[in-house]
C-alpha cells in the first residue's frame, strides 16, 4: 500500500516541502530510504522502528521503501522522523491515508516513542499555510512558536500514540492548552548589567541604531577589539 504526508526543509531562508512517500508491498522484508537523504536522515529508519516497537506496533515483514520528493534537494535533520512514521503507519493499513491529505508535519522521534522539539517550526507552518494546508502537526514543545502563524491549526503532540490519536480523531484535540509561557523577566538580559567596557558598548549601540554588521574579537573578559562595517 502506497501513503504520503508533506513536510518541509529549510535551506538558507527558503522553506522546500517535500512529500514523504512510504510504500510496503511483498517482497523480502527489508527497509531502503531513497530522495538524496543525509545520513542523519537514513538513521530515521532505525529510530522510527524501534520506537513503533517499544509502543506495541510492529511494522510487517514486507519490503518498505521510503521516498523524499524532489530527489534533486538534499534532506538534513532528524525532523523527518515524524511524517516517516506517519507514512509508514498509512502505508501498513494502521491508519487511512486518506488522514494523512492536506497534513504537514515535523518532529523528531526518540526510540521510546516520544516527539521532540526541533528548530525551524515557524517557517514550516508559514510554508503549511501557504500550501493550503489543513493542518500542521509538531511537537508540543514547538506548539507555541508555531501558533503564532495565524488561519491555520497547529497541534502539538508529546508522543506517537497522540500523533496517531489525532490523525483518528482530530476534533478530540481542537481545544488543546496553550503551552503556558514563562515570565517575560526571566528571559530579559539587561545590557546594563556588563560592567566596564566602556567603548565596547558605545560600538554596540551604535551598531544596533544604525543596523550595522559588528565583529567582536578576543577571549571573554581579556577586553575585545571592535570592528564595525558600516552600510
């Protein structure tokens, strides 16, 4: 049976989709990753089907090939973990594909089954809402940063078996809790807690007024050599 789910990969400033297609038919059981993946990205196999084992589900002895389209782009990063497990799942006959239509998702999967956060959320569900997606799917400790993106649902999910409960049952998670935020003070740096470097933090300011490039040069505390390129 043959299942696809979109996801996405920055390179540079550009956010690429890519479709994670998943195909499990006869043949000798084996598991082959192809679409220029990274190697961090072929280790996906392996973490993805321990961490369905370790959760009470087994993926058939079958041939299971996983594609990453376009195959001209390379793919990097463990957040293709996700929406493999999700092809994988759909293309097994554990969940319809027809679920997995107009969905994005990204997240890395630990070998107990648990969803981690990961870098790049924000722009992927941009990308999502432009595409006209349904839905985006992240991990929860990225739900926040990804409901910042407006007309466009953003769920996260802790874990594989609430991965899998959504994509069932979707309107069970519509009101999910917001990702409580800490205080703003305790994420607050004040520039006037450094002492001394006088010339150091004129050069910073006016850096930062006039929106010019700064290179500081030297080991923390043994003072620093500025330079500043103005444009």
């Amino acid at each position: 049976m043959f299942a696809s789910v979109l996801t996405a990969t920055i390179l540079g400033i550009e956010v690429c989709p890519i479709q994670v297609e998943a195909d499990v038919s006869d043949g000798l059981p084996s598991f082959t990753m192809v679409g220029f993946p990274s190697a961090q990205v072929k280790e996906a196999q392996d973490r993805v089907r321990t961490a369905l084992r370790n959760n009470g589900i087994s993926l058939p002895p079958k041939r299971i090939t996983v594609n990453l389209a376009p195959a001209d782009i390379k793919k990097e990063g463990a957040g293709f973990d996700m929406p493999v497990a999700a092809a994988l799942l759909a293309a097994a006959g554990m969940i319809d594909p027809k679920l997995l239509q107009g969905v994005m998702m990204a997240g890395e999967i630990s070998l107990n089954g648990e969803i981690h956060s990961m870098s790049g959320i924000l722009p992927m569900v941009i990308k999502a809402r432009e595409e006209g997606c349904r839905f985006c799917m992240v991990p929860f400790g990225n739900l926040r940063e990804g409901r910042l993106v407006k007309d466009i649902p953003v769920i996260g999910v802790k874990n594989l078996t609430e991965m899998m409960e959504y994509l069932k049952h979707p309107e069970a998670f519509q009101d999910a809790p917001e990702v409580k935020e800490r205080p703003l003070e305790q994420e607050i740096v004040d520039f006037g807690d450094i002492c001394g470097q006088e010339s150091v933090r004129r050069a910073v300011e006016i850096a930062v007024s006039g929106f010019h490039n700064i290179l500081l040069i030297g080991p923390p505390g043994a003072g620093a050599c500025v330079k500043i390129r103005l444009s």
